[in-house]
C-alpha cells in the first residue's frame, strides 16, 4: 500500500491586482489652509510644498485627490482624517472612491 498522494497544480493562476481607490480631501469653509497642509503632510506623507497645491486645488475645485491606494489603507487614512479633524474642531472630510 503506498501512502503517496499526487496533486495536481495549475500552471495558470488567475491572479488579479487589488482594487485601488482614491482618497479625496473636500472643501469646507472652516478647517484653515495650515491644519489641511498638515494633514497632507502627516496622513498622506506630502512634502510641504506638494500639500500647498493639493491645498489649494482643493480650496478652488471643492476637492482633490491625495493619493491611491488598497481598500484597507484608504479607509484607514480616512479615518485618520476624520480622527485628526475631530480632535481639532474642523469639519474637514476625506472620501475614497473605486478608481
């Protein structure tokens, strides 16, 4: 009696990339243009520089985009938009959407 199993691979995996999503900051009339520079500098990791014109794009479309990513990392940077915004009074709002 032989205790040999044989299994069978596929040589083709369908492998499909993640989904990615942008995470958008929007406009509001109240968080200051320091605090949402501040923001894109620590939650979306832009040089100060890039933060002044994601910052001010956002200021005369009503939102831009600040980076894509996986599904868990948005909503994580989401969050923490929504955690920094709290713990300073501004109203300021992150959205992600499907890419």
């Amino acid at each position: 009696m032989s205790n040999e199993i044989e299994i069978e691979l596929n040589d083709e995996l369908d492998l499909q990339e993640p989904k990615k999503y942008k995470v958008f900051l929007l406009n509001d009339d109240f968080s200051t243009m320091d605090f949402v520079i501040d923001v894109l500098v620590k939650v979306f990791r832009k040089s100060v520089d890039e933060a002044s014109v994601i910052m001010i794009n956002i200021h005369n479309n009503g939102k831009e985009i600040c980076g894509t990513y996986s599904y868990e990392i948005a909503g994580t940077k989401v969050a923490q938009v929504k955690a920094m915004a709290r713990e300073k009074g501004f109203p300021l709002k992150a959205t992600m959407e499907e890419e």
